[in-house]
C-alpha cells in the first residue's frame, strides 16, 4: 500500500519508532524549484522529527508558515564562499540524517 493512501497516523503507529531525527533540504537556485519541493515535505514529514530547509532570502517567504517545517536556515549568496562556509559550518554540526539537494 503507498504511503500516500494512508494518513499520518496510521503511519506512525505501524511504524513503531523509526523517525529519524533531521532532514535538511537545499533549494538556492530558483522560485520553480523551491514551489516544486514543498509537496515533498508532506512525506518527508513522516519519516523525520524535524525537516529544515536552506534557501535564499528572496525565497524564504514562499516557505514561512508551511506546517511540515522545523526551521528555514537561509543563505545570501553575495556573502560569497565566506558565507557559504560559515553556513556549511553551522548546518554540518546539527549532524542530519538525510539532505536532500
């Protein structure tokens, strides 16, 4: 049976605990792709605890209230390779167990 056909919680209780702690998606290249990735994260709701994103600013708004999100973690690409470290840095020490690119 597709996942898709069965709700949440019933899931959930066939599942027992296998919830994986974190995902982390990443769309920094445009509104499409960003649009695009939100119905994933329904699904990908029911396998992680917490499900963050990382995006540009510009896209971040498209993102804010979306109920299957934990945290949106955005990057300005003018900070340059700098910025994309110190970002990098910070994402690498919450330790995820899935991103998806």
């Amino acid at each position: 049976t597709p996942l898709d056909s069965i709700d949440q919680r019933q899931y959930m209780a066939t599942s027992g605990n296998l919830k994986k702690k974190r995902a982390l998606v990443i769309r920094l290249s445009s509104l499409g792709d960003v649009v695009l990735t939100t119905s994933a994260l329904q699904r990908l709701s029911l396998d992680y605890e917490e499900v963050h994103y990382l995006t540009t600013p510009e896209y971040a708004g498209w993102l804010q209230g979306h109920a299957c999100l934990s945290h949106i973690w955005t990057y300005e690409k003018s900070t340059g390779f700098s910025g994309w470290m110190k970002m990098g840095n910070v994402l690498m020490s919450l330790h995820w167990d899935a991103v998806f690119d």
